[in-house]
C-alpha cells in the first residue's frame, strides 16, 4: 500500500493535465451567460442536482458545462482525491507536518465500526467518551449535578478559542429550537476582558459551570479566561477551592495540565491528536451542545455527519455533493480568478455558520505551499463570508448584483419552519429563490427600456447576473440536518485542498503572531521603559499605548 507521501507526490499538480485542458476549456467558456445556458438545456435544472445524506444540492446556476464538470472530475481522478478520501478514513496520517491521521470522521463512526490509527482502532474510544459525556449531561440536565452550595447548575459558560468555540457557538445558535431553556449558556473565546464581564454578569457563582475547552490546554487566551473564572468563582464562593470540582469540567487531550489547572481528570472529556481543532464539533468539545440539546439530539447531530461522510466515501464523483462543490470553487477560484465565496443561510438559526465556516476553510486551506512543501503555483483558499438572508439583501446583495466582482455564492434553504408564523416562511425562502434567479439571469438593458425607463438612467437599472450560485436545500433545520451540512463543507474542504495538492489539516500560520505578542505583551507591562527593537512603527505603537495606559 502506497504511503500518503508517496500518493502526494505521485498526483504532484505538475503530473494533473487536467489544468491544462480546463484552462483551455476556460477561455471557450467564460463568456457563457447563464441566460444562455439554461434556454439552451430546457433540463438543465433538472439534471443538474445532485441528492443524498438529507440534502439537495441545485448546482445548476453555475457557469459551466458538461464538458466542465467533466474535466472538473478528470481533476479530481489525477489529484488522486479517491485515494486521498480512501486514505484519510483508513486512519494514515495524511497531516504530513504534523504527522497526524484525520480521522473527524472516526467521531461519528457507528459503534462497532473499525478505524484503526498506529495499529489501535479508536472507535471504541469514542464511544466511551461519548458515554462519559451523556452520563455527565443527564446529570446536569436533571440537577443531579449540583454547583458546591447544592444548587442545581443554571449557566454553561465554554471557554475556549478557534475550532474550541466557534463550533459550539455556531451549534448552540442553529440549535436553540432543541436547547434547554432552563440553563442559559455563553462562550468566552477572545481575551478581550469585556468577553468575560458581560458573560457571566447576570450568573451567580454557585449555579456556574464552567467548561474549559482547549485541546492542547496552552491557547493563551483560553488559559487566561480560565484563570479569570476561576477567581471570579473562588471570589463568589468565599475563596472555597473544593468548589472547582463541582463548577470546572475540561475538554482536552492533556491531562497533565488539566490536573495542573486544578481540574479533577476525572471531571475530563478526552479527545485526541487525530481531530484537528476545526474539525472537532463532534468531539468532547461538543459537550456544550450535548447539555443545551440534550445526548439524543447530539447523537443524532453525529449521526447526520456521519451520512455525509458516507456519502463522500462511497458516492461516484459526478453525484458526490461536497466534491462538486469543492471542485466548483476551484472552477471560480483559480479559472475566473474569484476571490471569495459568499455563504447566505436563510435561516435565522445558522446566523453563525459562516463564520464557523472562516476557520474551517481558510485555517484549512489558506496555504502557500503545496504538501511537500513547494510553493504552489495557484491560489489557495477562497475567502468565505456571509450573513443571513434576508438582511444580507439589505447590506451587501447591491454588490453582487450590480458590482464588479464575480461572487459565487451558497444559498442554504429549508423547506419547513422551525417557527412557522404566518406567511414568514414563504417570504424567506421566496426571496432566496428570488435572489439566486436574479442574480443568475439579471436584467438587461432591452427589458429594462421595455419597462418605459429614461435613457440616462437605464444602465443604472441593468443587471448584468451571471452570477453563480448553489441552492442547498434540507427539509428542515434538525441536528441532524446540522451534522450533514457541516460535514458537507468539511469535505468539500478536503477536496479543494486535494486538487491544490496542500496539506488542510496544519496551521502553521498562526504562530509568528503569537510569538511576536509573547514578546510585546511584557513589554507593554514592563515597570522600566524596554528596550525596544522592533521596527519604527512597531516601537511607535508600543510606546504610544505606555504612555496611554500611565496616564490612566
Ligand atoms: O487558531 C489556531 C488553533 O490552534 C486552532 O486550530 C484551534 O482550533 C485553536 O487554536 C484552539 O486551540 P486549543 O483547542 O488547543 O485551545
């Protein structure tokens, strides 16, 4: 069996010619309007919708052909993504920098499924967790766990940073239909000191959990809130330290410091070096979400990734969902020279799923080197944004319509209302359909002199559309549904990442910042004016904000 260095380095983007023949293929098509396309194919919408896992993928709007999917796919075969895809469930360690497996998907293996890393197989492990972790929420979910006073927990605050919050806060939000409304939860993540006042304002120590979530327990700004909470606790229980037991859980894979902390390891959810922070929703560091909705749902959220991931696995390329849209991004990204994806979920609940969705695809894939480390010779990682629709149509849809970029977009869409109120949801998902045929089609300047317009301000109203979208469409918004829309997106991730022939599973990139703020923090608290060697600005700033913080 061929390593994965070894597979890399035979798909290496020199040997793809598929670049070559979509480049060609590019300069036939880019003029396409898809004005043309669909008269031309009166089935066009029809066949191109790919199904499967609970989700409908309408890619249709998109400006291409048969003939680009079908070299999109040639792109994919000679990119080796099967024995990519192939590799990362088997367990190898496909993180090739940081010599690790990937295996998010073991977290939502079914019980009794074998995923073997270094010769073990860590489902067992997960389902053991998984049962810690379900005991634990009963627990507290009923008021058998009580804070040290006896008073039964009332407020769930998450410490933690990066893939440690933006999941769970982007899973409580989508999934405030199903949380328990008798607990309030909060995540602290920025070491903004504002994040934590304002979180626990309205708590009362003794009804306080605090669920400290870091996977290497070292982030600076987990560890620093963490402190913070536990002297605001101590402050609140009259300096009591037995209290931290009943009011601090950790999620990590370091015991060691946990226990330093003066965390019970006992009162610890494990997860391990095999699910990178960005991927982790479905580990211990979705605790948060099993106590808001309870374990039922949250195996249920499991199990809606899991689908998804099967459907990767095993779904020929031409109907597998995440690779088109993965491949889709790279037709945009690197033939139209696209800079951005713009991510529009018309459902209020997912108002945090793009930015979920920042650190999964640009931590992934923002990356300048290819796998064995040579300079890449395209871009890399789009840049993904977004807001809930409608308001998005209100703040930056006259751009897409009428600017000058090109911005294929993700409409997310569900058929049913989690709060069907009058005519609400007609109008929402109206729109989103609405929204997508006008910027596709748009409005030209026959149909708008048509309309009686004056002359001068006819270009003014002209919409030249265009512009590409994807309808994703789910019956309704479940956990479920939750799990196989985010494993939707971290496979279509994978694939991108796979035809850029770059490693997605490392983050190199966010070291030098944390190192140089190593070395200014203590020189902004330095007693003594420092020594500064820094570059003029750099020393500018800094002797700016001493002389500020003395004046205060
Ligand atoms: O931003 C870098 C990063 O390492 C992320 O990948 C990770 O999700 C986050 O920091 C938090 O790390 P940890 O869970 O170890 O505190």
């Amino acid at each position: 069996m061929a390593t994965d260095i070894q597979v890399i380095t035979k798909f290496a983007p020199a040997k793809r010619t598929a670049w070559k023949a979509l480049e060609a293929h590019y300069r036939r098509v880019r003029e396409l309007h898809l004005r043309n396309l669909f008269a031309d194919d009166p089935t066009r919408g029809e066949r191109m919708v790919a199904h499967g896992a609970g989700i409908h993928l309408d890619y249709s709007k998109n400006r291409i052909t048969d003939q680009t999917l079908k070299l999109l796919i040639q792109l994919a075969e000679e990119s080796g993504l099967q024995a990519r895809i192939d590799a990362m469930f088997r367990g190898e360690k496909i993180n090739t920098t940081e010599k690790r497996a990937v295996l998010h998907v073991a977290l939502r293996a079914p019980r009794g499924a074998s995923i073997f890393v270094d010769g073990v197989n860590v489902v067992p492990q997960v389902h053991t967790v998984l049962e810690r972790m379900s005991h634990f929420c009963n627990r507290v979910r009923s008021g058998d766990w009580k804070g040290c006073t006896g008073k039964r927990i009332r407020h769930v605050i998450n410490i933690g940073i990066g893939g440690s919050d933006l999941g769970p806060v982007m899973a409580h939000e989508a999934l405030r239909h199903y949380s328990d409304r008798s607990m309030t939860f909060q995540f602290v993540s920025n070491v903004d000191g504002t994040a934590f006042v304002e979180a626990v304002r309205d708590c009362d120590p003794a009804e306080t959990l605090f669920i400290v979530s870091s996977k290497t327990f070292t982030a600076s700004e987990t560890m620093t809130n963490a402190r913070t909470a536990r002297s605001w606790l101590l402050a609140g229980l009259n300096g009591d330290e037995k209290s931290v037991a009943n009011h601090f859980v950790a999620i990590s894979m370091n015991a060691a410091d946990v226990a330093q902390f003066g965390i019970d390891t006992r009162n610890m959810f494990e997860f391990w070096e095999w699910v990178g922070g960005r991927y982790s929703l479905g580990s211990a560091i979705g605790l948060s979400t099993m106590l808001d909705i309870g374990p039922r749902n949250f195996l249920a959220l499991l199990d809606g990734l899991h689908q998804m991931d099967m459907h990767f696995l095993s779904t020929p390329f031409e109907r597998n969902m995440p690779v088109l849209m993965g491949l889709l991004t790279v037709w945009y990204n690197n033939l139209f020279g696209a800079q951005t994806v713009a991510v529009l979920p018309y459902e209020q609940y997912l108002h945090r799923f793009p930015a979920y969705l920042q650190q999964l695809t640009m931590e992934s894939n923002g990356k300048h080197v290819t796998a064995i480390g040579t300079e890449v010779t395209q871009s890399t990682s789009p840049i993904y944004w977004g807001e809930p629709g409608t308001n998005c149509q209100h703040s930056f849809y006259q751009l897409l319509h009428q600017g000058t970029r090109l911005v294929p977009c993700d409409f997310i869409v569900f058929g049913r209302s989690l709060n069907s109120l009058g005519r609400h949801h007609d109008m929402l998902v109206g729109n989103a359909f609405a929204q997508a045929e006008a910027l596709a089609f748009g409005k030209t300047t026959e149909e708008v002199k048509a309309e009686g317009i004056a002359d001068w301000l006819t270009p003014h109203r002209v919409f030249e559309g265009n512009q590409p979208s994807n309808m994703i469409f789910a019956e309704r918004l479940t956990p479920e549904t939750l799990g196989q829309l985010v494993a939707l997106y971290e496979h279509s991730v994978f694939t991108q990442g796979v035809t850029w022939n770059i490693n997605s599973f490392d983050q190199w990139g966010v070291e030098l910042g944390e190192a140089l703020a190593g070395q200014i923090i203590p020189e902004l608290e330095a007693m003594e004016e420092p020594q500064l060697a820094h570059d003029s600005s750099t020393n500018g700033l800094i002797r700016r904000y001493r002389s500020l913080k003395d004046a205060s």
